[in-house]
C-alpha cells in the first residue's frame, strides 16, 4: 500500500504547484502518517508554548498545522467531485491541548482567568478492548476519561490560485473544518479544481468538544487510511459528509448564523437533488423533525478562519 511517511508530513501551505509525493488510483487505498498541529513540538508537560520559544513561530505565518500531501488522484480533473473515504485512523499513544491568551471563546476574558496565561497539557490515552488504541480512552487526569473519538481536522483539495497556510484555509475543497464526522466509515465529498485533485490531510484530532471552544482539540500524530473516488463532471455547494446513517451538508462562514443558512442551503440542495425532495417538503421536514441536527464543529477566533457548521438528517428520512 502507498504511504506518505511523516517526516514527508509537514507542509503548511496548499499549493498547487507543488510535485505530488505518492499517485493513487480511484479507489486505491493509501496511509498518510500525520504529525500533530504543533509540528511534534508539545510532547512534555514541562513544555509551554510560548510563541517566541516554538520553532514554528519563527516566521510568519508559524508554521502551524502540517498536512501529508498533495496526494495525485488518477482521473481527477477540474469540475469534478473526488469522494474521500476514511477507512481507518490510528491514533499516537498522546496528544496535547494548550490554553493561550486571546484564543478561544472567552479570550483575555477577566472572568474566566485561565484564559490570561499560556498552559498546555498532555493527554495520555490508552488502548481499549480490541488491545489497541483504535477504540481506546483520553485521561485527562487521574479522575476523568472519555473514549478516544478519532477524526481528521484538515483534508482538502488544493485551490486552483491562492496558496493558503493549511491553518486557514476553508471552501468547497475543504480545508481546516475540524468536523468530528471526518472520521473512520464516513465519505466526504469535495470539488476538485485541478488535475489530479490534489489531496492534503492532517491535523487528527484525537477527541474534541463540540466547537473546538478552547482553540485547541487533542491534537495528535495518526496514521490514517483513506481512499478516493472520482465522480466526473459533478459538483457540489460546498462540503458533504455522508455517513452510514445520515447526510450532513457542512458551510463556513462568519457570522455564526451565516454559517447555519449555509449548511442549510446545502443540506436541501441535497435532499432535492438526489433524493427527490421538493423544496417546501425538504424545508418542512427539517423545521419539524425532532432528528434534525445542527453541529457546530468549529467556533474558534482565528485570524481568516470561519465558524463550520454541519445540517444533519438522517437518511431514514430520504432513502
């Protein structure tokens, strides 16, 4: 199986023009081994991140976030659909999360004082049932764990022009959405906008809250297993998750309603379109559906970044 090694893993631009590192076919799988958003640097507690003292701080934009690609997709051309399927994630034996003022929902918020310090943390996980850490937990400490919900915060197709730092970049082709439902069985849908599609993947998250409040997820190193198919001559709104139980229609935008009206729209597209709704039945439905949901994956303060949010329907509801 073709592989992308970490030490290839560190990019933190999607260009383009950069030479492709492995070529898959569609439906090929492949492993890309990915090191976690600190580009490896917060592995010990006794490490805090202050930006001058971070090797990836000593240039602007830092070099924050590193993806494994481009990855060449045989077949992918402009104005297609590439679908990624996440067919597995192992997680690292650790992650970090790190506390830093101005980041986060509160950010030099006087009420809430632990926002007015740097602070990070190891997580230490352990392996579960299966003897693995593929189902394994998160300790945050000697009294609270939680299981391990492994996803990948950034997979994108690269843009025909801009060449954004991977931290920031968001749009149809995907890009730093952190969406816990980028996560083993599910297939996301991106437009592709050069030949080969051009995929980027990184940024696992090895658990995360609910908009990601803090700034920071459990950031970890992974090796993850994925595959591509290309659907020709079709796009889509924006992005697409399907999972084996529902359709989720995702949109960044700020502000936060925006962003709402956005996954919205894209969820009803795709109701209408492949599923045969007409729009007043398709808007009705998610009015008063009780399983109806909208997730906000990601509401952090980040310079060019937007808020992502997911409309979520079961698909019990449109097959």
């Amino acid at each position: 199986m073709k592989r992308i090694v970490r030490k290839q893993a560190n990019i933190c631009e999607i260009d383009h023009r950069l030479k492709p590192v492995i070529r898959v076919q569609s439906g090929e799988s492949f492993i890309l081994e990915t090191e976690d958003a600190a580009a490896g640097y917060l592995r010990d507690d006794n490490i805090l991140p202050y930006a001058a003292n971070r090797p990836t701080h000593r240039i602007n934009p830092p070099l924050l976030n590193p993806v494994a690609g481009p990855v060449y997709i045989c077949g992918a051309e402009k104005g297609d659909t590439i679908m990624i399927t996440v067919e597995r994630i192992v997680p690292d034996s650790q992650g970090y999360t790190i506390l830093q003022p101005g980041d986060g929902l509160f950010g030099d918020s006087l009420k809430h004082s632990a926002t007015a310090e740097y602070y990070s943390r190891t997580l230490k996980h352990q392996t579960g049932a299966s003897g693995t850490l593929e189902d394994g937990t998160c300790s945050l400490n000697n009294r609270i764990t939680w299981n391990l919900a492994p996803f990948i915060g950034t997979m994108c197709l690269a843009p025909e022009r801009e060449v954004p730092a991977s931290i920031n970049i968001q749009g149809p082709y995907g890009g730093n959405l952190d969406s816990r439902d980028f996560c083993v069985g599910s297939r996301i849908y991106f437009n592709s906008y050069n030949e080969g599609g051009l995929l980027f993947a990184g940024d696992v998250h090895g658990s995360q809250g609910d908009g990601e409040l803090t700034g920071t997820a459990n950031e970890i190193r992974a090796e993850i297993t994925l595959s591509c198919t290309v659907i020709k001559g079709k796009t889509v709104p924006h992005v697409r998750i399907e999972k084996d139980n529902a359709i989720i229609g995702l949109y960044c935008e700020k502000p936060l309603e925006n962003a709402v009206k956005g996954a919205v729209s894209n969820l009803l597209d795709w109701m209408c379109d492949t599923y045969g709704f007409n729009e007043r039945e398709a808007y009705l439905l998610i009015g008063t559906c009780p399983d109806f949901r909208l997730n906000v994956y990601q509401m952090v303060d980040i310079p060019g970044l937007s808020y992502t949010v997911g409309a979520e329907l079961p698909k019990k509801y449109v097959e």
